[in-house]
C-alpha cells in the first residue's frame, strides 16, 4: 500500500483538464498504479485539507512511440478525476 505522499504523484494540468475545471470543478491527479478510490480520497483529504465527493480512476495504457529508427513505449499510468464539496478548492488549480 502506498504512503499518502505515493499516492499522488502529481496535479495534470492540461488543455483539457483546465477546460473540465473550468466547467465541472473536476481536478485530475496522475496517482500509483495500485492506488485504489478509497485511498486516492483519503490522501486528498488529508493532505490538502479538502472534502471529495466523487473519485473516478482510468489506467492510461501505453502507447508505441518511434524516434526515427529507434522503437519502444510510453510507460503505463493510472489517472484519477476528482469532484470536490461546493466551496472547497485546490491552489495548485487555479490562478
């Protein structure tokens, strides 16, 4: 089981993240692989100060990539979109 600090590996701050957080007040997280909602809410709460009330996760696979002759593959992740309670937010998000 990962610590909190494993759990969340880091904010994704994409064109469409930034639109889903704009529009549903979603925030997505690349989290560990094994990590499973119950943790993944447990660790948000804990270490942003924050109420979630809804978690969604989505293993991300790996694709074929080439560099000129050079083959081989992204790694696999796994992705989690988070809804918070009315009134609470992330810094990391916005600004």
């Amino acid at each position: 089981m990962p610590s909190l600090h494993d759990t969340v590996i880091r904010p994704l701050i994409t064109e469409k993240s930034s639109v889903a957080f704009q529009n549903r007040k979603e925030y997505t997280f690349e989290v560990h692989p094994s990590a499973t909602k119950g943790q993944i809410r447990t660790a948000l709460e804990t270490l942003f100060d924050v109420t979630v009330t809804g978690v969604r996760t989505m293993q991300v696979r790996r694709n074929a990539k080439a560099r000129g002759q050079t083959r081989g593959t992204t790694a696999a992740w796994k992705k989690a979109v988070v809804t918070l309670k009315d009134g609470d937010s992330i810094a990391v998000f916005e600004g």
